[in-house]
C-alpha cells in the first residue's frame, strides 16, 4: 500500500498524503460523509 501511495505522490508530484486527501476531494473521488 505504501510504495502504491508513493507511486501516486509523484505522479501527481504531491509532497503529502493530506495533499492527495485535497487533490481526491477536488477532482469528486472523495465526498464528504462517505
């Protein structure tokens, strides 16, 4: 899960995990309450 996360930090080049969190819930895969 770790190296799958990290693969998808830099291909978005996001330095975090909170910024993923923002990028999903910007682009509608993470709505609120789910």
């Amino acid at each position: 899960m770790k190296t799958h996360v990290g693969r998808i930090l830099t291909k978005l080049d996001l330095s975090d995990r909170v910024q993923v969190v923002v990028f999903a819930y910007e682009i509608g895969l993470v709505r609120p309450g789910s």
